[in-house]
C-alpha cells in the first residue's frame, strides 16, 4: 500500500481557514465576556452596604368604647291619673284581639318592626309621644329585657293601675 504525503496545502483549503477563523473569533469573545462579566462595579472588591427603609409598625386601633346610657328605672312604680301615660309610667298592651301590638324602630306605621309585643305585656314609657300616621307613638322597654323595646302606638295601650300590680 502506497502512503500518501500529506502536504501543507491540503491544510490551508478555505474550508479549514474559515473554520479555525470561526473557532479563535469565538474563543476571544468568550474571554472577553468571562472578564467583562466576571469584574465588580466596586474595583476595590470592597461591598458599600445599602440602606434599607422599613415602615414602622403602627399600633392597631382600638375600638372605643361607646357610652351606655341606662334608661330611668324608677325606684317605685307610680301611678299617673287614671288613663293618662307619660315618660317613667308603666303601661300594657290591650285591644289587639291576640294579634299581638308591633314594635317599632321609629315612630309612624313605616318604622321597621322590631318584634310583636303580647297582649298584657308590661313595658315602660322611655319617651313620647310623638305625633305620626294619626297615632300618638310611644317609647317602650320591657323591664326584664332593655333589648325588648321599640315604638307603639297609644291606642293599643293601656296605663298600668293599682289593681293590675
């Protein structure tokens, strides 16, 4: 078998030069990338610290607390003439044939409906009157229950006498 020589110019054909040229391009990129990127800002390779602001912490608010105004419990029952009704006096409620009387949120036959009152319930006038939808509106609270209260109308009431007690 014949050894063929292999001669230089079989090595500088444009295919191998553009190749090594591709090559040695490439590798001084990647070097120059490798130093570009691998150097800190600081060149002194010292770390300037940063500051940081946080928000202090505010303190949660704290409901406050509302005022409680006790409605007037009269030390004694007292008796007004018989059948008037006023502020502190004690009345029932009557005539409502068991339909039970409405008690309202505020005065006048649109008031929301807090509950229906029973026929001889006992409450006490708060307030009152007040004129409204051709009724005389009163403030009522049961004694047992101060959340037992609302506004009725007088027609449906009756003062509490002596011989009721």
């Amino acid at each position: 078998m014949k050894s063929k020589k292999i001669d230089l110019k079989s090595f500088l054909n444009p295919i191998t030069l553009l190749t090594t040229l591709i090559l040695l391009a490439g590798l001084v990129l990647a070097a120059i990338a490798i130093l570009t990127l691998g150097r800190s800002e600081n060149a002194g390779g010292l770390v300037t610290p940063q500051v940081t602001k946080i928000a202090a912490a505010t303190q949660t608010p704290q409901p406050q607390p509302t005022a409680v105004v006790a409605s007037p419990t009269p030390t004694s029952i007292f008796f007004l003439p018989d059948g008037v009704m006023g502020v502190g006096a004690y009345v029932k409620v009557t005539g409502t044939n068991g339909a039970g009387l409405r008690m309202r949120a505020e005065p006048g036959l649109n008031g929301t409906v807090n509950f229906t009152a029973l026929d001889a319930e006992v409450f006490l006038v708060v307030d009152g009157p007040v004129e409204a939808d051709g009724y005389t509106w009163w403030y009522l609270e049961a004694p047992y229950d101060q959340t037992r209260s609302g506004w009725s109308a007088g027609d449906f009431l009756a003062p509490l006498e002596e011989e009721d007690q």
